[in-house]
C-alpha cells in the first residue's frame, strides 16, 4: 500500500499541474477573447457615432416632409383634431360594468336587456358585436339547452 | 513552537530508540559505526523536518495574513482590458432635445505612393472612374512623379474608399482625417456657423465656443442649444414659402421662449450649407436676425404704450386726435391705415396710428422713453452667444422729433432678437430676461423687473385685440390664441425714405393668456401679389407666415389648442369701434 502514495502523489501532481496549465491556457484564450470584444466594442461605438449622424440626416425635418408628401396622405393638423384632454373623447370602454360573465347578456332576446343597453348608450358607449360573435352565443345557447 | 519542534524531535528520537533497540539486521558486526551513522542520519532527518516545519509555519503565517488582509488590488486579466474610447477632436452640438446637429465623423484621405506604382495609366485610369472630379492630367503627373508621397483627395466619402480599396492597388494609400458633419444641412445654419478644413469654427457657435468645444477634457460633452430643430424647420420653411411668394430679397425669423429667454429657432434667408463652403457669399453668411439691424416700424408701439402705461400716463380710456396729420417741424406724421377721428387708446394700438402714438410719446417725455429702452437693452447690442451681433443704431442727440418718430419705429434700427426679447418682457409679466442659444434646464428664469405685471397684462390685451381686431388679423392661428403687432417701415436711403422698398414685420405672442412663445418674422422688401391685393405690408406678408409657424409648431412645444376666454379682452374690445371686415 505504502509503495503506491507516491505514484499516487506523482499522479496527482501530474494530474493538477496538466490542469494548471490547462487553465492557463484557457485563461488566455478567454482574455483575447475579451480584448477582441473590447476591440469590436470600439468599432461599434464609432459605427454607433457614424449612424447616429446618418440618421439625423435621413430623420431631418425637410426629408420627412419630402417623404411624408410623397407615401402618406397625412397633412398638418388642424387645431381642432388636438384633444386637450382625454375626458371629451366620444366613447369610452367602462371595465368595471362591462360584459357580464353571462354571455347571454349579449343577446337582446328578453324584454329586460334592451333597456341595459339604452343605458349603456346614453353614457355614450355603443356596443357592437360582429354577426360572426352573435351567431356563436346563440349556438352555444342552443347546446346548452339541447344538453 | 518550540514545543512542537521539541515533541517532534522526541517522537522521531523514540522511534530511532525503537529501532535502535531492535537488532538492527544491517549491523550485527560493526554496532559502533551503525550508532554513528544512525544518530548522523537522525540529525540530518531532524534538520529536513525543522525546513519543512519552518516553511509551513511561513505559508500558515501568510494564509492568516491573507485573511486579514485588504482584497487584492490586482485585478483579474479581464478586468485589465479597457474599451478604448472613441477620440475626437471637437465636442457636437446637440439641439434641445438631444438632436445632433453637428458632429465629426472619420474621414480617409487618399495619398499615393508613385514608387509602387507599375502601371501609371491603368492606374490613373482606374481611379479617374471612381473620383471623375480629380483631373486626369493631374492624376498622371502625381503617379509619375516618382516621388514617395503625393496627396491624392482628401476627405473621400466612405463609399469612394470601398471602391479604391476594392482596385486592389497597394500604392493607394489613406490616411485618417475628421470632417465635422451637419447633417441637417442649410437648417440652422447661421446659429451652427461652419468651420475651415482644420476644424476651427469660424462663424455662428462654432465660432462662438470655438475653445470649449476644442477643450480636451470636455469633448464628450455636447454643446445643448436652445434649438428645437423641428420648430426650426417649421419657420425656415415658411419663411422660404413667403420669401418666394413675395420675391423678397430676404427674411429673419425667430421663436423664443418667452419665460427662459431661449431662442428656439432662429432663421434667416439667404442662408448656406456648412457642410460646403466654397463660394459662398457674404450675403448668405449675413444673419439677419442678430447681426441684421431694422426701423421695425409698429412693432415698436408696444414699448411706447407699455412705458407710458407703466408709467401711468395713459390708460385704456384716455383719447387721442388722429383726425389729421401731425406736423413737426419740417416733418409729417401721417398713418397707414388713416380713420381721421378721436381715437382711444386700444383703438390707436390695434390700428396702429403714428399720429396717437407720437402723441403718447409726446405725454410721455423723452427722457423716460429713453431710460425705458434703455431698461428693456435695446439701446446696446445683445448678448446672446454669436459673435455676429449687430449693435442698434438711434439717434445721438435725442430730439422732441426723435422722440416722435421712435414711438413709431423709425428712427431707430434694432436687431430682430432685441426686438423679441423686449416683447417677450412685455408679455412675460414685465421680467427681462437675456436671449440665450443655450438649452436652461429649467422653464422659468427670475429676470430683471421692467414693467409691473399689471402693465404686462394690459399689453397682453393690446396685443390680442390687435389680431382680433386691428391690423394683425392674418396672424391670428384659430385655438392658439395669438397676440401681436405689424411693423412695416420704409426702408432709409440717402436723402430720405423709399416709398417701395419696405421691411414687413410681425412679432407674436402665444398663448396669449399665459404667454410661452414670441414668433417674429420680417420679410426684406417684398412685394405685394394677387393674394394680398397688393399690399406688401407686415399685416399681408409677414402675419402669414407667423401664423403659419405657430399651427406647425405649436403642438410640437405643447401648448395645447383651446377656445378663447373672451372675458379676458371684452372690457377693451368694447372701446375699439368698428371692427374691420375680413
């Protein structure tokens, strides 16, 4: 037993000094790689610089006029297309009182829901449901009953 | 420690006793010599662990003084490695809102090394193709110098260098150079100024804050103007628009803060492209705005009726006769827009009546006048940051008749930034505050105290009734509550004054309920077309293009479109009798 400590010693002198060396290597590996990203940074920042400038010049104000007056149908706005606060806009989606759980409430079929929906109208919220949405409830209704 | 060594020292003594007691099977004949050579080797092994003991208690020593020990100051290899950044010879400009408006960027220059050169005529050939503006002649000679180094272009764009790259002939050579960049070209080009081949700047900021944007350790800090470049767009371009419209020889411009002093766009036409100097002349170098000085004509009535309200000379109420011209020595005062009647005061100022005015000022007394221009720094150039300042021009010797005439704004030559700056005091609650380029990071300056607040208001008042119903109804911007007063002077000849040749003005102010922004505009001798009827005044040529500017760029500085409080101004409307048709 006691002829093996020092082959095993041996071993593991060897062993570690192969992974000392190992490290090291990748220790240097990893540091160029480092500087080289240090490098590429610097490029970028240059580039960064260089298209910063090219895009105040493509951005300026008479190039987007240009551009706008040529693609878009947009014109300057007048005075009364600004809303100075957002309480006057027409229709506004209310979450708290809005739709039941029930989607049966969607339907107008009982006497009692339309008058739900009057009042909804006169806070000046217009319900619209596509035909598609309609039909589908009213599906859904059917099988429920059928069942 | 030496308890240790000594402990050590008796095991390892014991166990040679041991072995030495034990018949040693190696010296059975010479027991003497086997004793020396033992306690020889026992000595020597002592001496081996008391090296080893001696170099643990050291890194035990070490380990502990480790612990105590500060981190280490040596950092790991990837912290040693910087992002070298990235060098320049000169700081940018940047507008208000971080905008650049001008910056350098790394050029290459093209040189040559004639000695590496095989074939001369392919290569000139080759390089002609993809630099047609250099002259082929030119180009040979250089390559077939023979010598080491000749310049070939400089500055090349970075495309040409791709493409010289790309000829794959070693003897092209560049070297790296830097170009300050506009990249809004002609915009703002009489604030920015340019700067020669070597990056010195020569007119405008530039030329202004030539050292501090040279200065090393301050080249990572932009220079933050004032500047809004899309307001600045708004009112060049208007500008432009009226300046064609009237075939006018020129044209100054200028939005300022009226509660900071901030100059948030400033123009004047003829201008340039700094990015190209080459014949340029020193008619488009010329800013009119600040080096440029004017008879601004009415314009000046507000400081007129402010110094004699501040003064408590006049008040809404009070009349003045224009029923006919005034006389004054060997001069006439006549009106523009005669009513030949008693006028009130809101009705002298809103239809801007010479022969009132000159009579306020009369009330007034030439000695107040003065200290009251004086007060508001228009009687010195001002200091806004620009080397191209244009110091006023007015009389030495300040006579009753000048007096008169300065009432109405002849006689007197002021910059357009003067100008503006005094009537953004007029509106502003009477503070003065200087004109800056320089972005302030907060929104309201305390200014020097010119005129009461009450006085202010008054003003305020003159002003909107002189949209609303005098002479500046082409001003009025529908929502954004626009006051402001026509100016429209003759301009001075030899001898006298040419009838036809006119400066047309406007200076506006808005919201004028609480006012932000003062917007002037003066068009240089334009001429009046079918759509003005021919009047080539400030109130068909220059009002115009004010309120142009304000519906453009008033929901870019946030003021917000609202129906008038016609409360504010009903008191003075009243007096102000016939309302004019439009």
């Amino acid at each position: 037993m006691r002829r093996y400590i020092p082959l095993l010693a041996a071993g593991v002198a060897l062993l570690s000094g192969a992974a000392v060396l190992q490290l090291k290597y990748a220790v240097q590996e990893q540091s160029s790689q480092v500087k080289s990203i240090a490098r590429q940074i610097h490029l970028d920042q240059e580039a960064i610089r260089v298209l910063k400038a090219e895009w105040s010049y493509k951005t300026t104000p008479s190039m987007l006029q240009d551009r706008s007056l040529r693609f878009l149908a947009l014109m300057p706005p007048h005075s009364e297309q600004i809303i100075v606060s957002p309480g006057v806009i027409p229709f506004r989606l209310n979450v708290d009182d809005e739709v039941a759980p029930d989607p049966g409430v969607l339907l107008t079929t009982g006497p009692v829901k339309p008058r739900a929906k009057k009042k909804r109208d006169s806070r000046g919220f217009r319900l619209q449901i596509s035909e598609k949405i309609k039909h589908k409830i009213e599906q859904n209704a059917q099988v429920g009953e059928a069942l | 420690m030496t308890m240790l060594a000594t402990s050590l020292a008796k095991s390892s003594n014991g166990r040679g006793s041991a072995i030495g007691a034990k018949a040693n099977p190696y010296c059975l004949d010479t027991a003497d010599i086997c004793q020396n050579a033992m306690s020889k080797a026992r000595s020597r092994l002592l001496m081996g662990i008391a090296a080893f003991f001696l170099s643990f208690v050291l890194m035990g020593a070490r380990t502990i003084e480790l612990g105590f020990s500060e981190p280490m100051a040596k950092r790991p290899v990837a912290h040693q490695v910087v992002v070298e950044p990235v060098e320049f010879a000169r700081a940018d400009i940047v507008d208000r809102n971080g905008e650049i408006l001008a910056t350098n960027l790394e050029t290459s220059s093209l040189y040559a090394n004639p000695r590496m050169i095989e074939d001369v005529d392919l290569a000139t050939r080759k390089l002609i193709e993809i630099l047609p503006d250099l002259s082929e002649a030119d180009v040979r000679n250089k390559l077939a110098s023979g010598r080491k180094f000749v310049w070939l272009k400089r500055k090349l764009t970075p495309r040409e260098k791709w493409e010289v790259n790309a000829l794959g002939i070693p003897a092209f050579q560049f070297e790296r150079e830097e170009e300050r960049i506009y990249p809004h070209g002609r915009l703002a080009s009489h604030v920015l100024g340019y700067v020669d081949v070597d990056g010195n700047g020569l007119g405008g900021v530039e030329h202004f804050f030539d050292a501090r944007l040279n200065e090393a350790s301050q080249r990572h800090e932009p220079i933050r103007l004032s500047l809004d470049i899309r307001v600045q767009y708004a009112l060049a371009d208007e500008l432009e628009a009226a300046m064609r419209a009237h075939e006018a020889k020129g044209a100054a411009g200028l939005v300022m803060d009226v509660n900071t002093g901030e100059v948030v766009a400033m123009a004047s036409l003829p201008d340039y492209d700094p990015n190209n100097m080459r014949g340029v002349g020193d008619l488009e170098r010329f800013n009119r705005v600040t080096k440029g000085v004017y008879e601004l004509g009415s314009t000046f009535k507000t400081f007129t009726f402010a110094a004699a309200m501040d003064h408590d000379v006049i008040d809404f109420e009070d009349e003045y006769d224009a029923t006919k011209p005034l006389r004054i020595s060997r001069f006439w005062i006549r009106d523009d827009h005669p009513k030949a009647r008693v006028l009130t005061v809101p009705e002298v100022f809103a239809f801007s009546s010479n022969i009132g005015t000159a009579q306020i000022a009369l009330d007034l007394g030439t000695d107040q006048q003065k200290e009251f221009l004086t007060d508001l720094g228009l009687l010195e150039p001002s200091n806004l940051e620009l080397t191209e300042v244009g110091a006023p021009i007015y009389p030495a010797n300040w006579r009753k008749v000048s007096t008169m005439t300065i009432s109405y704004g002849h006689g007197i030559a002021v910059s357009p930034v003067q100008l503006a700056s005094g009537i953004a005091t007029m509106v502003n609650g009477g503070r003065h505050i200087p004109a800056t380029l320089i972005h302030k990071n907060s929104d309201w300056v305390d200014g020097r105290q010119v005129i009461k607040p009450s006085t202010s208001q008054k003003i305020r008042q003159l002003l909107r009734l002189a949209v609303t119903k005098g002479t500046g109804g082409n001003a009025n911007a529908v929502g954004y509550r626009v006051g402001g007063k026509t100016g429209t002077a003759e301009k001075a000849e030899a001898g006298g004054y040419n009838r036809k040749a006119l400066i047309s003005s406007f200076i506006g102010a808005f919201p004028m309920d609480n006012p932000r922004y003062v917007v002037f505009a003066l068009l240089d001798e334009p001429k009046g077309t079918r759509e003005t009827h021919g009047f080539a005044s400030g109130g068909w040529t220059a009002a115009p293009v004010v309120k142009n500017v304000i519906m453009r760029a008033a929901p870019l500085l946030g003021v917000s479109p609202v129906e008038e409080d016609e409360g504010l101004y009903h008191r003075v409307a009243m007096m102000i009798a016939d309302k004019k048709k439009r």
